[in-house]
C-alpha cells in the first residue's frame, strides 16, 4: 500500500467520525428531573452493631469469582443459581463497601469524626427486572444505603427506587421498584431494631 492510498483512508476514516459526531450532535439532548423520596430510620443502637446486622443479612461474595461465575453461565438458570448463592438472607449482595468516616478521620482524629460507611447492595435478578421496563434504572441499581452516627442516633439512609422510577411511567418497572424499596427498608429497619 503506498503512502497516497493510506492517507486517502486517514482522511476517509476521519470524515466518517466528523459525521457521525454531528449525526450525533443533531439529535437532542434531553433532561429528566426526578424527585427523590428518602427512606432513613433512626437508632439508638451502638453503629458497630447496626454493621454486624447488615453484615450478617447480605452476601459478601468475591466479586472477581462471581464476575467469572456470571460469565461461564451457560443459561439464565445457570445465572440465576450464580446469584441465589451469593445473596444473603435479605435476598441482598455486597456490591462494593465506602467507609467515608474513615477519610474524616484522618482530618478530625478517630474520637472526633462521626463513622459513616455508604454500602451498595443488590440483588442482580431484581436488577435485570427493572432494566427490562426501564433501561435507565440501571442507573440507579444496585443500590445505596448509607449508615452513619449523627447526634441524634445512628442513621440508616436510602433512597427510594419508586422515586426514581416514577416519572418513567411504567407500571412494571415501578412494581418491582416498590418491592425493592419495601425489602431494603424491612433490612433497615431490622438492622435498627435489633442490632445488639
């Protein structure tokens, strides 16, 4: 191939990307606003034992292997068996764990900063039933509670996917956000009850 003929590609090649941006560009851009409905119950119980509750109702599977167990699935059986064995009692999985009291502590000292750890959960079945309605809500799940000591008790947080599906105006996806939120609170709650 001589140099005349690759650079006639060069130029070809960057033409189609400069069209398809502007193809791109031409289409409206769009914005959604959404009202968000805040679930928090407030406890008085000691936040390492609130922790421990959590702790002790969702799967904390390695992520890695269970990445390769979803990959190697040969059927959404197979995928389904994936997830009922990486789920905790709550239905609920460890996605990924934030300990944000811990970057305060190294500003305000251990004693000083108040604990706060944001975690999110989900349970990729539930995940999949939204997305098939609403792609979008694979924006917002899985999904985040946030636990954190505030002076009046510890707080646990999260926000409702009702709230988030709601504007999209489908029947199906807001069902099966509601009994999400219905599932994740009851976890809250039970965590705030009758951590010990």
């Amino acid at each position: 191939m001589d140099d005349e003929t690759i650079r006639s590609r060069k130029v070809s090649q960057t033409e189609k990307m400069k069209s398809a941006l502007s193809a791109k560009r031409d289409k409206p851009m769009t914005t959604k606003q959404i009202e968000v409905e805040r679930f928090s119950v407030v406890s008085s119980k000691p936040f390492e034992k609130i922790i421990a509750a959590i702790d002790a109702a969702i799967g904390h599977p390695d992520m890695q292997a269970f990445r390769s167990k979803i990959r190697a699935a040969r059927s959404f059986a197979a995928v389904e068996v994936v997830v009922r064995d990486a789920v905790g009692p709550s239905g609920f999985m460890e996605f990924i764990r934030f300990d944000l009291g811990e970057i305060m502590q190294k500003d305000r000292g251990e004693q000083a900063a108040p604990r706060s750890v944001r975690i999110v959960i989900g349970n990729p079945l539930i995940m999949k039933q939204m997305v098939e309605h609403v792609p979008d809500a694979g924006s917002y799940a899985p999904v985040t509670i946030l636990i954190d000591e505030r002076t009046d008790g510890v707080h646990l947080s999260y926000d409702r996917m009702a709230s988030f599906l709601g504007t999209y105006g489908s029947p199906g996806a807001w069902k099966v956000a509601r009994e999400l939120d219905t599932k994740v609170e009851a976890l809250l709650t039970a965590a705030a009850n009758r951590a010990r």
